[in-house]
C-alpha cells in the first residue's frame, strides 16, 4: 500500500495535464482546431498594431482592423489565435438542397448604382471569399449572382443566404416574365423588347448589360427548369392559346416596330400587318397551341367552320354567340303582329378573319352590330310588305329573298352568308284557326273526291270481274248450242218431220238459254257499273227474253200449223190449254135440254145435287162414282 503512494502522486499530474492540454493550448499557444464540417469566423477584439478602427460604413474587416472579420477559418489547426484577443465561431457550411436556389444577399460592401436592385457579380469564388468580394467592390445588398444546390463555406458575418425553390414551368403552360432590374421601358411601351444572350433570363447581368428593361417583357420561357432569381424575375405561368380545328386565332399585338398596312386602300377601319409588328396580324394563327403573352398579345379565336345563329327564345348554339338574340316580331300590312324563329348561317374565310377582328374586335361584336339589326329589320320591312295569310303563303320565297340581301349585306363586312332559314312562324290564334279550317275543308274535299273515284273504279272493276265470271257460262252456252245443233241434225236426218220439230225446238231452247244468259251477264254488269241504271237494265233483258220465247213460240206454232194443219192444230192447242188449267175435256155433270129446249141452269143445279148424293151413297159402299148425267146415262169409266 505504502509503495502505491508515489506511484499516485506522479499519475494525477498527468491526467491533469491530459485533460487540460487543449486549454493549456489554447490559451498558451492560441491553437484552434476548426472541424471538416465547419468554418470559423472570426471576431478580432483589438488590434496591436495597424489600422485600429474600420472605415466609415464598414461592418467587415479586411485589413486587420478590430472587429468581425472577412477571412474565415477553413477546417484544420491554426496557431496564434489567442481567446483574449479573437473569439472563434464554428458555423456550419451552407448547403444549398437539389431543387432550391441559394439567394445571396450582402450585409457589406460598395453602394448600389443608381437605379439598380441588385449587386454586381464581383469574383469571390461564388461569395466564398468573402475578402475578393470586398476588395473586387462587391455591392451590399441583394445580389444578381446565386448559389445552386451543392455546399458552400460561406462566411455569414458578411453574406445572408435565403434558399428558394428553382422555377419549374409545367407542360402545356408559358412563362410570363416581369424583370425588377434593368433599363426603364421606352414612352409608349408596355413591355420590354427581346434582348439576346440572357439564357432566359438565367443570367440577370447579361439581361441587364444588353439593354434589357425592366418590367413586363415580350419573350417568354417555355415548359422546363430554370435557375431564375425571385429578386430579379416574376414569372407568372398561364395557358398556351389553344385554336380548336375549325377555327383560327387573330393577333392584335401591341409591342413591336410600327408595321405597314397590308390591308389595302378600300379597307378603313383599322391597320392590317405583318407578323410580328404592332397591329392586327395579317397571317392568323391556325388550330394548335401556341406560347403566346398574354399580356402583350391578344389572341381573338375565330370559327373558320359553318356557324348558326338563331334568333329564337328557345334556342342558343354551343359557341354562345347568339345567347342574346331573340324571335323577331314582326307586323303585316293587315295590322297582325306574328312572332318567327330565324336561323342565319355564315362562314368567315381563314384570311378574312383579320379584317373581320380589326373591324369589329370580335365576334359577339359582329352579331350585335351587323348581324342582329340587318336580319330582324330585314323580316319586319318584309312582313310590311304583304299579309300574314301571303306572308306564310309565300315563305319559301321571302327565305330566298332574305338570303340574297342578307348575303349582300354580310359580304361588304367580309363575311359569307351561306344561307337564310325562316323557322317557327307564329301567326295569331284566331288566324290560325282560320287557317286551319280552311285547310281541314280542302283536305275533306281531297277526300271526298279519293273516296267518289274509287268507287267509280270499284265499279269498273265489278263490271270486269262480273264479266270474267261470266265467260265460262257464255262459252258453256256456246259449247252447248253446237253441240244441240248436231244432235238436231242427227235427228232431222233420221225423221224429217220430228227432226224438223225438234231441230226448230231445240234451237229455239238454245236462243232461249243465249239470250238469257246473255241478259243475265247484261244484268249483272249494269248492276256493277250503277245500282242506279239496275231497273232499266232488268227491264230490257226481260223484254228481250220475253221477245226472243214469243219469237220462238211462234215459229213452232208457224211450223205445227203447216205440219197438222190449221184446224186441227186449233183442237190440239185448246185441248192442252184445258188440259195445263186442270179443266176435263168431259164434264162430270152434262147438262142439256129436250130438243135443245128445257131449263138448263134449273136441271143443271139438280143433276148436280144428285150427284153429291150419289157421290156420298158410293163413299160408304166404298165405291166410287165418277159422274152420272142428267139423262140417266152412266158415264163411261176410263177403263171402258
């Protein structure tokens, strides 16, 4: 233990030494260690020898005055920097992130020229040698120079650093620049003129020493990264112009050089130039996106496609142009006031379209002040002219006659009208009416007249079908006739007599059948032509049958008479006639006088009383009396 002792006396010095070495070096031999990842700035408290004070205006020390100084301490061991006169800060070294920019902004240095925001770039190793900063007459202020993404040591005693997010334009979008530095803007001018060399305004000081001017500029930055500084730039990201196919896009530019007219001496009513000169463009933009300024150029879409307006309440087009038009009421020369819906199409040639926009300034203008008053005056002169009744009478000829004039009128203004269409037409409720009586009573009478021809025709046709119905009986007829004629040849061959009688028979029964089939057909086509002529008809055939049977009678009787002979024939015909009337040849009763003298009608009427009561008598023997006369006489049976 004892020996333990010297051993401890002689280690406690050491450690103490140890632990303190970096004391003992700092205070003793002014040893400063700055880390890699830092830089030390520098404080100077006093000054032993030199220039003791800073110059009038100065924050930073460059010459070894007492204060903060310019030149830091890169990492590594430095001696002589003693803590009773240089107090040491480690800072940390200034990174700059990818996407961000590095704006710089100086705490010290020479004084801004006049007119100007930002410094000069001055060489300071990108403001990491803060002492070429000063001694290169860096400005104080805000710098045009910047930092991009990496690490910097920068001494913050003399430089401010504020990061900002790079300028990204997006796809389908234009940049619009507004520069805060540079040369004032031309009297008259609304935007500064395109300057070279700038790298879309990358690079402030080239902008600026170019003759770059400040405030709204005519170029634009396209979509893309860009290292702009926010203290020089503005950029404000809009919209290409977009033409739809069918249409085109008339300029009004109002920057550039004063440009001739193109338009011609007959056009006055505003200046028509070349591309890129101030005025209305002659070339318009075609369908596509372009990267237009907004700003400094008006882009006024033209439809080059058929466009419809319509003048009615009801109606309004996608393009909207007609969203203020209305039906046009109209007053005829009778006194009526009548509502129509007019439809008027027209279409402006793709190198018209600049004259029509310098004339008017755009489209709704043209319709309000051309289009509307030239139609809806154009139909009330019209409608003046005539009566409602010959207005809509005569509407295909008023939309023709409109769209001549219309056409005319539209074509002074360099613009084509395709066509003129009258719509709706309105009328008054009570001429309506009127109207549309008057029309029923012509259709019915149409009607009517339809209905009486098809009729006369349905009776033609019956007529013609009766008759084709009756063909094959008339040909039957026919058949039959000869065949009858042969047959009575035959037989009048065989016997002349009865071949005669029959021959005479039957051509008399085949006139007969002829002439009956004949008056039937004549009938029945009569009753197909007119139900009317019927009864006349009926009657003629009747007649002629009746005519054609008593010719035929006659000629057998004519024919009976010479084979028999007149007086017999006579016999022969009265007893057939008593015959076919059902009276007997031999009376049951015969009633005559002695002598031929005697009371016939008394004796009749007793023979006849006997007679009941012999019929009676013989009716209960069941015999039959066939008749007794009054002389007692029996009557001969048919059997004796």
């Amino acid at each position: 233990m004892n020996d333990l002792i010297p051993i401890l006396w002689w280690a406690v010095p050491v450690v103490v030494v140890l632990l303190m070495y970096k004391f003992v070096l700092r205070v003793f031999f002014g040893m400063v260690i700055v880390p890699d990842d830092r830089i030390g700035l520098v404080v100077k408290k006093y000054a032993l020898s030199g220039a003791k004070r800073l110059p009038d205006g100065r924050i930073i020390a460059i010459n070894g005055e007492a204060g903060m100084q310019a030149k830091a301490l890169a990492p590594g061991l430095y001696w002589g920097m003693f803590p009773w006169q240089y107090a040491i800060t480690m800072a940390p070294f200034t990174i700059i992130e990818q996407g961000n920019l590095g704006l710089v902004k100086a705490k010290d240095g020479a004084g801004m020229d006049t007119g100007r925001v930002l410094g000069k770039p001055v060489e300071s190793d990108k403001f990491q040698d803060a002492v070429k900063f000063l001694d290169n007459n860096g400005q104080k202020g805000p710098q045009a120079a910047f930092l991009t993404p990496g690490s910097y040591r920068i001494n913050t005693f003399l430089f401010d650093i504020e990061m900002v997010p790079i300028t990204q334009i997006h796809e389908n979008k234009v940049g619009i620049i507004t520069t805060l530095d540079g040369e004032p803007l031309d009297k008259g001018e609304i935007a500064g003129v395109s300057v070279p060399g700038h790298k879309n305004f990358q690079d402030p000081m080239a902008f600026i020493n170019a003759g770059g001017m400040k405030g709204l500029q005519e170029d634009v930055i396209l979509a893309g990264t860009y290292y702009l500084n926010p203290w020089f730039v503005i950029v404000e990201q809009v919209d290409m112009i977009y033409i739809p196919i069918g249409y085109v896009g008339v300029v009004n530019s109002f920057v550039g050089p004063e440009g001739k007219d193109t338009s011609g001496e007959g056009f006055k009513h505003g200046n028509i130039v070349k591309r890129n000169e101030k005025g209305v463009w002659d070339q318009p933009l075609d369908p596509g996106k372009h990267p237009v300024n907004i700003y400094t150029h008006a882009v006024e879409v033209v439809p080059t496609t058929n466009i419809v307006l319509n003048w009615a309440d009801s109606r309004t087009e996608a393009h909207e142009l007609d969203k203020n038009l209305c039906t046009i009421t109209v007053r005829s020369s009778d006194g009526f006031t009548f509502n129509l819906d007019v439809s008027q199409i027209i279409h402006i040639p793709r190198n018209e379209a600049p004259k029509v926009i310098a004339r008017f300034g755009n489209m709704k203008n043209l319709v309000s002040q051309v289009l509307e008053p030239t139609i809806a005056n154009y139909f009330r002169n019209s409608a003046q002219k005539s009566d409602v009744i010959e207005f809509l009478a005569n509407r295909i000829q008023r939309q023709d006659d409109a769209k001549q004039h219309i056409s005319k009128v539209l074509d002074d203004y360099n613009v084509v009208g395709v066509d003129t269409l009258i719509g709706d037409i309105v009328p008054p409720a009570a001429l309506m009416k009127t109207l549309t009586d008057r029309k029923i009573a012509e259709q019915e009478k149409v009607t009517y007249e339809i209905q009486r021809n098809a009729q006369i025709e349905r009776k033609e046709f019956e007529s013609a079908k009766a008759g084709a119905d009756m063909q094959p009986e008339v040909v039957k007829s026919t058949r039959q006739v000869e065949i009858n004629t042969q047959m009575a040849a035959s037989k009048v061959a065989a016997s002349r007599g009865e071949a005669q009688a029959k021959t005479i028979n039957a051509t008399a029964d085949a006139e007969v059948r002829i002439t009956i089939a004949k008056a039937d057909a004549e009938a029945k086509t009569v009753n197909a032509k007119a139900d009317a002529n019927a009864t006349e008809v009926n009657g003629n055939a009747e007649a002629s049958k009746i005519k054609a049977i008593g010719l035929a009678e006659a000629e057998v009787t004519k024919q009976k008479t010479m084979a028999m002979g007149t007086e017999q024939y006579a016999i022969v015909r009265v007893a057939e006639a008593l015959a076919s009337n059902g009276i007997k040849l031999v009376p049951d009763i015969l009633v005559s006088g002695k002598d031929g003298g005697g009371n016939g009608m008394i004796d009749a009427l007793i023979g006849n009383e006997m007679l009941k009561k012999l019929q009676k008598a013989n009716e209960a023997a069941g015999e039959k009396v066939s008749g007794a006369n009054v002389s007692g006489e029996k009557k001969p049976s048919a059997g004796e």
